[in-house]
C-alpha cells in the first residue's frame, strides 16, 4: 500500500508526499483524509508512485510471470488477496503440487525475487495451508 504524508503550514496542506514524489498543494487540512484515500485509489488502479528500483522489479516479475508455467499461474492466483491457501485446495484446483512448487521458488530466487534461503510458498503442516512469501505478493497482483 502506498504511504501518504502531508506537511501543514498555516493550517493548510502544503506539501503531499507519496513515496518518492512530491506535489505542491493549497488545500484546507480538513481534506487529508480526502487527498490520502485518492492517492491509495489510484496506486490500486495502478499508479506507480516510485522510481527506477521498482520499475526494474517490475520487469523481473514480468519475466518471472512469462516463465511460470500454467500450473504455476493457477498455483500463484490462488493467492489474489489471501497470504494463505489450503493445500488440498490448492491439489483439487491445481493438479500435483512438487513440481511446480519446486519450480516457482528457483525461479524466484535466480530473479532475486526472494532470498535464496526462502521458498516461493512455506508449507504450515499444522493448519494444512501453503503461505505465500510476501515478497511475491507484487507477482500475485500482477496475475
């Protein structure tokens, strides 16, 4: 999620920082909550507010994307807004899990999307679930 902040002079918003960018503002300080919710609305709609490093992540996912496999796509989606997937969901919607699952984390990791000690998805064996790493869940909302 974007983060917001604002610098009052006067009891007037003067300044609206959103990640690295900063816009010159005039408007009363009882419209921050207005002003923030607009911007958090437009990073939804995808409106990036940073600069090169993200936009060279964003091609690493990109790539990473194009590399998966169907089976690995249908595996990633099923995370579209969940940090957290049954396991047997994920069998019944995706087919035999080890292989593609073994697939997602080398390819995340050669991207240098997640550390090359940490898997794509961590299984928690108690709750019978698959947590998604959250430095892939940018990859699931490009899905």
């Amino acid at each position: 999620m974007v983060e917001v902040k604002f610098e009052v002079c006067e009891g007037k918003v003067t300044k609206v920082i959103v990640e690295d960018y900063e816009f010159i503002a005039n408007a009363p300080i009882k419209s921050i909550g207005e002003i923030e919710e607009l911007f958090k609305k437009l990073n939804e709609l995808g409106v990036n507010f940073s600069r090169k490093e993200d936009i060279e992540e964003e091609k690493k996912i990109k790539e990473f994307i194009k590399s998966l496999s169907a089976r690995q796509k249908c595996i990633l989606i099923q995370f579209k807004g969940k940090n957290a997937v049954k396991i047997d969901e994920l069998k019944n919607k995706c087919g035999d899990l080890r292989g593609p699952l073994a697939g997602l984390t080398r390819k995340a990791q050669s991207l240098g999307l997640i550390e090359k000690d940490k898997v794509a998805l961590e299984p928690d064996w108690e709750n019978r679930v698959y947590r998604l790493n959250p430095k892939l869940k940018k990859v699931v909302d490009f899905l």
